[in-house]
C-alpha cells in the first residue's frame, strides 16, 4: 500500500483526507479489510513522509555546487558590506528572498524595473531548467507555497535537502509568476501612457475646439473666387468670403478628427516613452524572449472593492462559517498543525476581514484576546492560499443557493458571479 500510495497517488495529492480516503476505497477494490483508523492515519503519514524524503533528496542530489551557495546567499540576513565589529545587535538586513516575495506595486516605472531586478535575481542561482522534468506541478506548487509561508531563518533550520527543494520550487515557479508580472505592467503601461496622451490631447482640443457649420457652402465659395480671380491675392480675395478665423477654426476642427488627431496622440505618447519610459525596454529585452505567435492580447482584468460597515461584516462572517463551517477548507501548507481548531478559526476569520475589506491584517490588530499581527500574519501566510478560497467561496454560494426562497427568487436556476 506504501509502495501504491507513493508511486500513484501523492505525486498529486499531498493532503491527508483525501488520501485517506484513497486508502479506503483502494481497500475496497481489493476486497481487503482495512485496519482501523489509527493505523490508516499513520500509513498515510509514513507515505507522506518517506515521498517527500525520496523526493527532497532526489531534487538535492541534481543541485550543483553554485546552486546551493546562490541559495544560501538568498536566505542570508547579515550585510557582507559590513563586518562584524560595526555590525548592530539585533539588526539584521531583509533578505533577497524577502525581496523576491513582494509584490509588483503599483504600475509603473520603477516597479516594471523591481520585477526585472527580481527575475535577474533569480537567474543568477543557476537552477537547471529541467530540475522538476516529470514531476507533477500541483507538487512543486506545494512546495513553493510551503517555502513562501516561512521566514528564511526558518528554512535555515531545515534539513538540506529539504530546504534546498523548497527553495528550488520556489525560485523556479516564483520566475514564472514574475515574467507573468513583467507581460501584465507592460501591457498597463503602455495603455497608460495611451490613456494620458488621449487625455492631454482632449483637453487641448477642447480649448482650441469650434465646430464650423455649412462647411459644404464655404468650400463652394472659396472654389467660386478662387477661379475667378486665380492670379489675386488671398488676403484681397478669399478673406471678404470667408474670415481668417473661420478658416482657424476649420484647421482646428479638422486637426480634432482622423488621421491629424491620430498623429497628436502618437506624438505625445512618443515622448512620453523617449523621456521616461525607454529604459526600462534595454532591460526588457535582457531578461525575456519575445514571440509573435499570438496577436491577441488579453486584457488586463479589473477589481471591484466593495465597501461594507465593518463590525456588521464580520459578524456576517462569523455567523456564515457558524452555519456552513466554510474555514475547514483552510488547511496548512506544512506536514502538520500546531493550533487548536478554535483559535484558528477566529485567526482566519479575522485575516479573511482584513484582506476582503481592504482594511489590513495591522489596522484589525487590536489584541482581541490576546491575537497579535504576528499570529495573524503566520495563519495568512500558512493557510490562505488561492485554492482554497475558492473552494470556500464555493461552499458558501452553494450553501446561499440551497436556502434562497422561491416566492422571493423564483425556481429559475441562479449564475453568480465570486
């Protein structure tokens, strides 16, 4: 059953229910009797166990030399530009590998370049890019959440090969995400500097603009002075019949509209790029490959926040995991949990709030039974993860689907939108 367990099923699944009940039903098929519970447990854990010591010490033996200084260096907290003796107790300096889990920002300059620095960081560790060749990517996923959760004197306390695989996961799908990063700023960054060329254009033209009725008429009047006096003056001959502000204005106009309009805008997205922007285009081109085999661009998605009253909110959301238990989905990332079910569950309900409302894990800080931002920041870190939220999110928009009233909504199937 190890042996099945190992090769068949924890390639793909590394949490424990599931597999338990893998185990039962794998049972069932060969017509055995299963032991008890306990037993059951404890095989699904060996398994675990033995597959990630397999695994860790597989990924560890592919690592070079270089590899693992790189990966040292990035969990270091001591700056090698001072030594020790003016080095200050208890201050330490952040780590790349702090650096490398920030988020991109705001769009931008400066964080189109943090997200180039990022990835040129990751590079230089020199990971093969074969190194997860056959291996399920729901498991380097795993890992690679499981080393974001920690601090880096946490991984230092692994053992090597252990901490060596999860940074290795890390580095390899966190390069992933951050070219990913770089195609989405660029893309905001040229539909900003077009959106504010628009916008300056607009507003020029707003204050130059008049539009000029009968313009059919003035052409033909222009046209009829002009053959009959083709050797005269302008200023003798078209300005009586049509007024030099006339003519501005019609100049104006034009210039507002089609291909002159166009020109505007491109003019000014052009200097936008010369005095600002192409910088960042060298580095670009450094670090990415680009192909033209898709013409298509996808826009970029936008979020809507919603503002609610907060004590009312978090009672809402209280009462909804009392009723539907939706924060049983929140599992850990690690091998085991070392909190009882009850302070997690407050722990995540309190994070959920801070991140849903915008408000911020440090400002719904304040002690609430002894709850710091530390042991809130630990629970997001350890338990909220993508997956998960949105199996929660699913329950819940079921759990509404099962209790809506059809005098109210009607028997008609429902869409919801989460």
């Amino acid at each position: 059953m190890v042996n099945w367990l190992k090769a068949e099923i924890i390639p793909n699944e590394q949490r424990i229910e599931p597999i338990t009940e893998l185990v039962y039903q794998r049972f069932r098929e060969l017509q055995i009797e299963p032991p008890t519970a306990q037993r059951i447990e404890r095989l699904v854990r060996s398994s675990i166990h033995q597959h990630e010591t397999d695994f860790c010490h597989q990924t560890f033996s592919k690592l070079t030399t270089e590899n693992i200084e790189q990966i040292d260096i990035l969990l270091t907290t001591e700056d090698p530009n001072n030594p020790e003796e003016k080095q200050i107790p208890g201050k330490i300096k952040a780590s790349d590998f702090a650096f490398l889990k920030t988020d991109p920002g705001a769009v931008g300059l400066s964080s189109f370049l943090s997200e180039i620095s990022k990835l040129q960081r990751i590079r230089v560790v020199g990971l093969p890019s074969d190194l997860f060749s056959g291996i399920s990517p729901k498991l380097v996923k795993t890992y690679r959440q499981r080393a974001a959760t920690e601090y880096p004197y946490d991984l230092r306390q692994h053992q090597p090969a252990i901490r060596y695989t999860l940074m290795a996961a890390f580095c390899i799908q966190r390069s992933q995400e951050i070219t990913d990063n770089l195609i989405e700023l660029l893309i905001q960054i040229i539909h900003r500097i077009d959106t504010r060329a628009v916008r300056r254009i607009n507003q020029e033209l707003i204050n130059e603009f008049k539009a000029v009725s009968g313009k059919t008429g003035l052409l033909f009047r222009i046209a009829e002075v002009a053959i009959s006096e083709p050797q005269g003056v302008i200023e003798q001959v078209i300005y009586p019949v049509v007024s030099l502000h006339t003519l501005k204005d019609l100049v104006a106009e034009y210039k507002s509209t089609g291909t002159a309009y166009q020109q505007r805008v491109h003019t000014v997205v052009r200097n936008s790029f010369a005095s600002h922007y192409r910088r960042m285009m060298t580095q670009l081109l450094e670090v990415l490959e680009f192909r033209s085999n898709n013409d298509i661009h996808r826009p970029v998605k936008g979020e809507i926040n919603r503002l609610w009253h907060q004590t009312s909110l978090l009672d809402i959301l209280k009462e909804t995991d009392l009723r539907v238990d939706f924060t049983r989905n929140f599992k850990s990332m690690g091998t085991r949990e070392i909190l009882d079910r009850e302070t997690l569950q407050k722990r995540l309900l309190l994070c959920l709030f801070g991140m849903g409302t915008n408000t911020g894990l440090k400002r719904i800080n304040t002690g609430i039974d002894g709850e710091q931002y530390q042991d809130l920041l630990y629970v997001r870190r350890r338990y909220i993860h993508k997956d998960q939220l949105r199996s929660a999110i699913a329950e819940v928009i079921n759990a509404i689907f099962e209790i809506r009233s059809p005098e109210i909504w009607g028997e008609g199937t429902t869409t919801c939108e989460a």
